[in-house]
C-alpha cells in the first residue's frame, strides 16, 4: 500500500500544509527585487508582520529558515565573551546554547526535564545571582515537547532585573498570542514554515528599543556579514527592502498569507488553534494515551503524546505514513519515546479527525488494546462542547 504523496496529510510541526492562494501568490513571474514594484510589496509584508505582532517597531526578512533569525538575534545583540542565560526545556531552546557557544558567547543555562515549563522564579533568582548575564533567551512554543512557556510573566522578571529577552517565537507567531512590546521582548525570532503557513525559507526578526540600543553600542565587531541588523536597517529605511537578495517567491507567499490572517481575524485564528488543541488533546486522552506535556502548559499549535508500552516508534509512523498521514516522532531524551501532530496554520476539525481515526487503527495494528472510535469519539464530544 503506498500513498500519492501529493495527497499526503501533513501533520508534523513544521512544515506544515501551505493554502493554495500561498501557492498561487509565490507562482506569480519573478520580479526584480530592486524595483519600485517589488519593494512596495516588501513594505506590505512587514507592515502586515508588524500588525501581526501588534508592534511598530523594526521586522527584518532574511532568506533562511527561523534558526538563520535565531542566530542573527545572538550574532548582533551579545558579543563575544559576555553572558547570556539559555532557558532550556527542549531541543529547540538548546538551540540558543549552540547558537551562543558558535558566537563566543558564554552560556549559563537553566534546565528542565522534557515535558516541564519555564519557571520564572527560577530565572529571577538566576538574575539576582549572577550580574554577569547580559540576556535571557527562551523557546516561547517549545515545538519538541508540545509546551508553552509562560513568556509574558518571564519578560516582566527580565525587564525587572533590567536584562534582554530574546525570544523564539518560530512556532507561535501567527497561531497564539505574542506581544513583544507589551510583554518586554527586546529581540523575537520567527519563521515563515509553521503559524505563518508559508514554504521553508524566510526567516523574520523583530528588534525593540532597548534591543537596538545594545546592537548599536557593541564595542566589538560583528561577527556577521550576512546577518547584519545594522544593514538591514539602513537598507529599509532607505529603500524599503532588504540589503540582500530576497527570496522573491517567498515573500509574495508570506503576503498573500498574513492577508489570509487578517481576513479570519487575529483573535479568532488564535482561537481556532486553542480549540484544535483542545480537540486533539480530548482525542488522544481518549484513546488511553498520556501527554507529554504539563497540562498547565499545554501548547496551542502542537500536541506530544507518549507512546503506550510495546509501540515502537518507527513501525508506528511508517504504518501511518502508508495510510497518508505523516506525523514527527521525539527528539533529544524523548526521541523514540513519542510523536508529535500539529494543529497549526490551515489545520481544520477534519484534519484532526482524520488522524485520530488512523492512529487508532495503527495502534490497534500494532498490538495496544485501543477500542476503535475512542479518540474520535472523545474529539468529537469536545467539537460539540465547543460549538455548543
């Protein structure tokens, strides 16, 4: 048995399944990214990325994934040698470990088991501790273990301690709440392949006062030729676009999705991916299947489930993956130990049903004592409830 795989129901976090307006919007003729034309369309999609993020300050494009905005924000705003503390529940805000280490930065790091949230208490007292530490950095939507890390209460901690916050934002952008302004961000990072629902390849940084203000006293030299803020801005304000190549195509995809966005409404999209995950969560709990993350912290966007004993991760998403739907496994400690599915972007009640109903049958394939319709039945007494 094997699947078209352009019928593929793709329900990993990342990348996720792109609207046909995008594709159609990135078909559009190459233009000159020099031209009057193209940089009118540049200055719509940052203006829209800037609604998007209820912010009037900087949003800068690069062409490359949300780890090419993560390293810019390190590479311009720390400088060689100073401290930074790297809030680590998962594999994507171990990143920020990597990324620090590759710049000559020192990294200091709270850490969490998989599973657990950011507690901010800990990193006041982290703060107050060590007055070496320049920056905190955290994962808001730990996208490797389905958590949501407390983000407003930990921007009022570090602006408190009068620190930067640099903040991922790659899988919470477009699909939750942020407010960098509002919740004392000074850098946030974020992508074009999850919320955003564009392809791969665009990465966005957004840069506050006091984050400028940092980048624009450094004493030592960028590190960086390519991921220099300081150009990028100098290019926009100028002509309104980037100092670089743009990645054309890309971008007429990423507009043509923020007007998407604002069409379903910014409260009502956040509030399709709260329902979706209290769908998806209802069904697998349903199912007998335990999450892996803190119910207090449960993402919006992604839902991690453990795997029930005797289930092993490759022949389950091998076994789905022929019936048409692929889904992520675990990373890091919980690799081979769960899997992954994203209710992001254009997911719709349908796309979640559909899942359930095949990881019921694969369970049931594979040996685990699942009664068939358990999951869909249980999502769907939560769809009910939330249409009620």
């Amino acid at each position: 048995m094997s699947v078209d795989e352009e019928l593929m129901l793709l329900m990993i976090p990342g990348p996720v399944p792109v609207h046909p307006r995008v594709y159609r919007a990135m078909s559009r003729v190459l233009y000159g990214h020099r031209t009057k034309e193209y940089q009118s369309q540049y200055k719509d999609t940052v203006e829209l990325l800037k609604r998007l993020l209820h912010t009037k300050q900087d949003v800068y494009l690069f062409a490359g994934s949300g780890t090419a905005a993560m390293e810019a924000a390190i590479a311009n705003v720390l400088e060689p040698g100073e401290k930074v503390l790297n809030v680590v529940n998962g594999k994507f805000s171990e990143r920020w470990n990597d990324l620090s280490k590759a710049y000559g930065v020192e990294a200091a790091q709270i850490e969490y088991e998989y599973g657990q949230a950011a507690k901010p208490e800990a990193i006041a007292e982290a703060l107050e501790a060590d007055e070496d530490i320049r920056a905190v950095t955290i994962c808001h939507n730990e996208t490797s273990t389905a958590v949501l890390n407390p983000a407003e209460e930990i921007g009022r901690i570090v602006r408190k301690h009068d620190r930067l916050l640099i903040v991922d934002g790659i899988t919470s952008v477009g699909g939750d709440h942020v407010y960098p302004d509002k919740w004392g961000f000074d850098v946030l990072a974020t992508g074009s392949q999850k919320c955003l629902g564009v392809p791969p390849g665009l990465g966005a940084i957004w840069v506050g006062s006091r984050g400028w203000e940092k980048i624009q006293s450094r004493k030592k030299k960028l590190p960086s030729y390519y991921f220099d803020l300081v150009k990028s801005k100098k290019r926009y304000d100028g002509s309104g676009d980037s100092p670089f190549t743009s990645a054309v195509s890309l971008l007429y995809g990423l507009h043509e999705s923020l007007t998407m966005m604002f069409e379903e409404g910014y409260e009502q999209r956040v509030e399709r991916h709260r329902r979706l995950g209290r769908i998806t969560r209802a069904g697998y709990l349903g199912m007998g299947l335990e999450l892996l993350a803190d119910p207090k912290h449960y993402s919006n966007t992604v839902t991690a489930v453990k795997y029930p004993p005797g289930i092993k991760d490759s022949e389950f998403r091998s076994l789905i993956r022929k019936f048409g739907v692929l889904i992520a496994g675990g990373q890091g400690p919980v690799k081979g130990k769960i899997f992954r599915t994203n209710h992001m972007n254009i997911c719709i009640e349908r796309d979640v049903l559909t899942t359930m109903s095949l990881i019921e049958i694969t369970l049931k394939q594979l040996g685990y004592p699942v009664s068939l319709g358990s999951g869909v039945s249980a999502a769907q007494e939560q769809m009910l409830k939330e249409f009620d």
